[in-house]
C-alpha cells in the first residue's frame, strides 16, 4: 500500500481476491466469472440442464463469486460457499465468518463480516490451508448470505484432509487443500440428494503445492 | 440479461464493500475505477483478455464427471470444474491476467501484489513476466520461510521480492512496511 501510494503514477497494484476498496470486488468478480459462464455452457452441453447445487470454496471467496455470479438469476440452483472451519466452529480456531456469524466491520478498505473480539480487534483465524485462513470475506458474499441467495457451511480441517485423499484415490486428481474443502460439502450434500440430481463442485486448484504439508501431517519428511 | 446488478456506484453490495481508506489512496482508485468502467465493456479489451485466457491459460477448463466420487459419496452426481487444470495450476491466474492487461492499457509498467501462501504472487509474477511488467510481491518474513518453493518460483519469474519483518498476519492493505528492510532476491527485472 505505502508502495503504492509513494509510485503510483507507474504502479498498478493487483489484488487476488474479491476483497479490497472499490472498484477491486467487483473487478475480480468480473475476470473470475469466465468460470461460471463456461460452466453454464458446458453442463448444457453434457446434462442439458444446469445442476441442481453449486458447490466452491471460501477464503476471501474469488473462486466462489467467479462460478456463482453467472448463476445468481439462475433459478434452482443452490450457492453453497465452503469456508474453513478448521479445529471446529465451537473451538474458535477456524476462519468461517459467514458460518460462525460473526458481526461486520471494516478489513482492508470494505465493510463485511469480520472476525473480531468485542472490541472490533481482528481475532486469529486458523485453516489447515493457508489460502482459506482469512479472517474476512469479500463483501458480496457477505451481501448474498443476508438476501439468502447463496448458504454458507464450513468443513474442518480433519474432513478437508480426508476428501483430498478421498479425490486422490478414486479419481486421480490430487486436489488443492482450498479445494478440497469444497469437495468435503459435495459429498455431504450429494449424499442426501438422489442420483437423478447434480452438484457440481469447482475444484479451483491443484495440490501440488500442499503436498509437503500433507505430508508433514502425516509425519513424513519429503 | 443479468437481472441482479450489485454493486452500486459507489462499490456498495447492499451495506457491506465501499471504500474505507486513507484520503491517499483514494486518486489512485478514482483513477482505477474510472479506467476499469472504460475498459471492462470494451470489445478490444475483452477479447486481448479472452485471446490470453484460452492460448496461455488453456481455457475453457474441462467440466469432468467424477463417477467414482459419486459412488463413493452415494447420491447425486457430481461434477468438477477443473481450474486445477489452468497455467499455474488454479483460479487465481483469470484475474492476475485480467488486472495486468488493464495496467498495460492505464500505461503502468510496474506491478505490485501482497501474497501470503504465494499463490497470487506466482500468478502474478507469471503474468507479469509474459507482459513484460515489472514485478514486486511483497511477503510476510514467516511465510517466506514456509513457502520457499513458491518464493523461488516467484524469482524463476523475475519478479522482485520483498518482506516485511514482523508484520502480523492479515495486514495486508492498511499495514504495508517499507521495502526498503526486505532484499531482492533476483535482479531488477528488465522493463523491456
């Protein structure tokens, strides 16, 4: 930020998530929603029809508004955002303040659901994955919580971790540890639903990257 | 035809987003946004954007049945959108793209990005390199530590890396110390 103010006639600075000052939520929004517009075309094209529940991932929540805006006039189609619920909701130790209902406040220039102690001091969050570990959440989210367009539920670490071995094994793709908390909710929910429904599931990254964490969990030393 | 139409002008999704920082910061994002509402419907920028999405991205990512997952979960199927597929391996890139082509059209030659884990660093530095931008990320001193492999992918790329010492966690934004306690781990990189 210093940096940008000091350079800015030359400088342009890039933020990775749907968070920040106006106009960034919406601007990352808009270049992450060719996921979405793919998306729609494309199970078109396989199901002809659109699935029935779309299931992403919550940091701050880039992934998530990419392939849920196209959707948002889309009628019966469920927006679930997975944040991390990391030890548990009830241990504190997590980074889901949509699902822990965690009052607003303001976080790197825009008011949204924050987590914070009674005095508004940012609390410290926790996630198995380093890029769910944020204790905001991009303003839209927190705006398609309170008109109730998209729900939001949160995966712990332990249930994360068994659905990237769970990818791993049965189909050959070894997920992010982001992603995979996404996965986890899919599984859940398709379990209650019938095998006439769809859900489909961005997977929004690889875990190549996470590998030494995982095994580092496990007690391994690559 | 979208029917939904947030945000407002102001950047406000009913009570939450806005613009909550120091009167400093606030031309360059006027001159953001006004530059973002002229390019973002622009024919020529959407299809520079849409060119670099499908031939160094590889998009569109496939959409895969997951046949085995669904028998093992047991109910309705399930299908993945597969970003993991993208250059650099997730999401992140689609908007690392979109922001530096509109840095090149504003005429800004260098690029600035905070990462934690590196992801939206290595996105960054990826782009930056295939534009010829200058980079600079900037990185908490305990995460450089635990994500050297994507510090070292960062330098690969030619951008210039900077740290800041002691900087809690999630200060992004409001807390950046200066880049003048960090080293450069590579060379300026050339702004050719």
């Amino acid at each position: 930020m210093r940096d940008w103010v000091t350079n800015i006639s030359d400088t342009f600075y890039i933020i990775g998530t749907v968070a920040g000052p106006h106009p960034y939520p919406m601007m990352v929004r808009d270049f992450q929603a060719v996921i979405g517009i793919e998306a729609k075309e494309q199970m078109q094209e396989m199901i002809g029809r659109q699935p029935d529940a779309v299931v992403a991932c919550v940091g701050g929540g880039s992934n998530a508004m990419g392939i849920f805006y196209p959707y948002i006039d889309v009628e019966n189609v469920r927006l679930i955002g997975v944040e991390a619920a990391g030890h548990g909701i009830e241990s504190g130790k997590h980074a889901a303040p949509l699902t822990a209902n965690s009052p607003a406040g303001v976080l790197h220039g825009n008011r949204t659901y924050l987590m914070q102690d009674e005095n508004g001091q940012i609390i410290e969050t926790h996630s198995v994955s380093a890029g769910l570990d944020y204790p905001g959440v991009g303003p839209e989210h927190a705006w398609l919580k309170d008109i109730k367009r998209a729900e939001y539920v949160a995966i712990t670490d332990d249930e994360a971790m068994e659905a990237f071995h769970t990818l791993c094994r049965t189909e050959g793709i070894i997920p992010a540890l982001e992603s995979s908390h996404a996965i986890a909710h899919a599984m859940k929910l398709a379990a209650t639903m019938s095998p006439d429904q769809v859900v489909l599931v961005n997977l929004s990254g690889r875990g190549d990257k996470d590998i030494n964490t995982v095994a580092n969990l496990a007690g391994i030393t690559l | 035809m979208q029917l939904y139409d947030m945000p407002d002008a102001r950047g406000h999704f009913g009570p939450y987003g806005g613009t909550f920082v120091a009167e400093t910061l606030i031309e360059a994002l006027e001159e953001l946004r006004v530059m973002y509402e002229r390019y973002r419907h622009d024919p020529e920028f959407l299809a520079e954007f849409a060119y670099d999405l499908k031939h160094f991205v590889g998009r569109p990512s496939p959409i895969y049945y997951a046949e085995r997952l669904t028998k093992q979960a047991g109910g309705a199927k399930i299908f993945l959108k597969r970003e993991d597929l993208n250059h650099t391996g997730a999401h992140k890139v689609n908007n690392t793209i979109g922001q530096a082509l509109l840095a090149k059209r504003m005429g800004k030659p260098r690029v600035i990005a905070e990462t934690g884990a590196g992801q939206h660093g290595v996105a960054t530095a990826t782009i930056a390199a295939r534009l010829g931008l200058e980079c600079v990320v900037y990185m908490g001193a305990e995460d450089v530590k635990r994500q050297a492999p994507n510090v070292f992918r960062m330098k690969l790329l030619g951008a210039l890396w900077c740290l800041w010492k002691a900087a809690p966690r999630h200060s992004r934004m409001h807390s950046m110390k200066p880049c003048a306690i960090g080293s450069p781990i590579s060379q300026t990189p050339s702004t050719s």
